[in-house]
C-alpha cells in the first residue's frame, strides 16, 4: 500500500482488520517479530508488513522499526529510507507523513505486544480482546473511527 496516498483511516482499518484476520502474530522460531514470515508455506505478516508489496519486501528490513532509532548508523538510515520507500515514503517528509509514520510506529508495538507470549492464546492466537482494547485507544489518539 502507497502510505504516503492513503489515508490515516485506510492504514489503520487495513492494519487492523489484517490483524484481526490472520488472528496470529508474525514472529521467528525464538519469538522475534517479523515483517514477513512464511510458516509451512503460509506468509504471516505483522502489522506494518501487511503494507509492503511482496515485490518490495527485503529481508534486511526484518532489523529495523518503521521509527527512527536516535543511534542510528548511515547504513542503518538507508535501509530506514529503503523500508519506509517501499511503504510509499520517498523523499522529504510532511507533517502528514510524519503523523502517518507515528501511526504505523503504534500499530507495529501493537503488533509486538499481542505477540507477548503472555498475551497469545494458548493456540498462539491474537487475544482479540487486547487487540481491540489497544486498537480503540490508538484511534482515538489518532483521530480514527474505530468499527471493530
């Protein structure tokens, strides 16, 4: 999905109804969120790896959040710029944009969250009840309708 073109409500209900469908976590053998993971052939996908194409994917970006981290390499920028391009972020940021990154940084940490062994079913599904209880407050400090 083109973030940049999209609007705050579209990212948020794409996110969130991916969430909610996949009713699972992305996450490595030893528990590490993922952008992208396929499991006996099923591609899982957190939060904001539901939003970069398959053809935009790189591994590389399994290593970094979607925010930027203060200590950050100029390597560590590039890959940043290379994954934030393939959510249609390219070039110099508006206010807009930056709001949009700080909504897609929230719904990653809901994503990281849920996926606490603490917080999954005993199936390793999502507690929906957590999803929702966090999805409604990032909605609201976004200014989102919430209609899940």
């Amino acid at each position: 999905m083109n973030c940049r073109k999209a609007s705050k409500q579209k990212i948020f209900n794409t996110v969130f109804n991916h969430l909610l469908t996949q009713g699972r976590p992305a996450v490595s053998p030893t528990g590490e969120c993922m952008y992208r993971q396929e499991v006996r052939g099923q591609v899982r996908t957190c939060a904001v790896g539901c939003l970069i194409p398959k053809a935009k994917y790189d591994p590389s970006y399994e290593s970094f959040a979607v925010a930027v981290v203060p200590e950050m390499s100029a390597s560590e920028a590039v890959q940043l710029k290379k994954l934030r391009a393939a959510l249609g972020f390219e070039g110099k940021l508006s206010v807009a944009d930056k709001e949009k990154l700080r909504l897609l940084e929230s719904l990653q940490t809901l994503h990281d969250m849920a996926a606490n062994r603490s917080r999954v079913n005993v199936d390793g599904t999502f507690s929906r009840r957590f999803l929702r209880k966090e999805g409604e407050s990032i909605a609201a400090m976004n200014d989102i309708k919430f209609d899940f």
